[in-house]
C-alpha cells in the first residue's frame, strides 16, 4: 500500500471532538456507578485509551484479543478468539470498546460470549466507527462515533497488514478488487 495514496477521513481533531462528546454521553449514564471496559485487541487500543481518559466514573480496564481479517483488506468471516481471559463481571457495568463494527460478526461473537459467561448489570458496546452498510448480523452498538461507508479505513488503531495502526488520523483507500 502506497501511503500517499490514503485520503484523510478524520483528523485527529475530528476523532479526539468526537470521542469528548462520546464520553460526555456515557459520564451521564454511568454517573455514580463503576465501569469494566473491555478493550478489544487490536484495534479498539487507541480509541480505547483515549476515551476512558474523558470518563470520570472509576473504571476498571479489560483487553481481550479477538481477530477476523486475514492480514489485507479481507474478512475471513470466523471470529478468532485469540485471548478472551476476563474476570468476574457477573453484576458489573461492561462498556465493550471497538474500533469498528463492520459485518458485526466480532461484535455478536462478543455480545453471545457476554450472555453465555455473565449476567451483568449493564452491557453497552461502543464502536468509534459504524459501517452500518456491511452488517450480516442484527447487532448495532449502543455508541458510536462517526458512521462510515465501505471503505477499507487504515489509522487510528486500524490497520493494513499490521501496519499504520499509529496514525493518529483515520484514512481511506478504494477497495481492492
Ligand atoms: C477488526 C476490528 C473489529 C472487527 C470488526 O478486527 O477491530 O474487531 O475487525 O469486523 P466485523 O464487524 O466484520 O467482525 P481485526 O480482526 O482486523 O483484528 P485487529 O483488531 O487486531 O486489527
């Protein structure tokens, strides 16, 4: 991939406005309760840490690792559960952070685990970005940041081959045929 070909999506302003308004909506909702957040690997990291840090509620959190996308810009469809260790959340609040829903298989993956595991007090999912037009599943995240089209998004946590995950933009490039 040709880094001059990815056009900016959001900048860093944008993404960083965003997420304030995202954490303003949730410090109203959890107001005197404590927070798990469960931080999905690899990409959610970035969104992740920098919206606990506008939470003002105690929170606690979590990384688990799961893993769909064969390296390039492809889905393989199977949800990997590559580290899911987490610890007793039966009666806790669960704020379950993604950097992208897109079939929102790895979101019902999530979701199925939560019910099958815990019976918790409240379980949100918050996604920065929504790419509602490639869902195969019925989930929708109780939270998001900015709505997108079927681009392949690169930055940000997002990556290609591993790569550029440290932008501190989200990119686009065409998709590949
Ligand atoms: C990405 C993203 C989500 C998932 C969303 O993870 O972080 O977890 O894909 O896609 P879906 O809605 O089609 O399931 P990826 O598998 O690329 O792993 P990574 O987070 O380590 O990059």
């Amino acid at each position: 991939m040709d880094i001059n070909s990815l056009k900016v999506l959001f900048t860093e302003e944008e993404i960083q406005n965003r997420i304030k308004e995202l954490a303003d909506e949730m410090n109203n909702f959890y107001r005197g309760e404590e927070v798990y957040s469960v931080c999905v690997l690899k990409g959610a990291v970035m969104f992740a840490t920098d919206l606990v840090k506008s939470l003002n509620m105690p929170v606690k959190m979590e990384f688990i690792r799961l893993s769909s996308y064969n390296g390039g810009t492809t889905t393989s469809g199977k949800v990997n559960a590559v580290d899911i260790s987490l610890p007793d959340l039966n009666g806790k609040n669960v704020l379950i952070i993604e950097d992208i829903v897109d079939t929102g298989l790895t979101a019902k993956f999530l979701l199925d685990f939560m019910n099958c595991n815990f019976h918790t007090k409240s379980t949100k999912f918050c996604s920065l970005l929504d790419k509602k037009t490639a869902r195969v599943t019925d989930v929708e995240p109780d939270y998001y940041g900015f709505e997108v089209d079927d681009k392949f998004l690169i930055g940000y946590g997002l990556d290609y081959d591993g790569y550029y995950r440290n932008l501190k933009f989200i990119g686009y490039i065409e998709k590949q045929v």
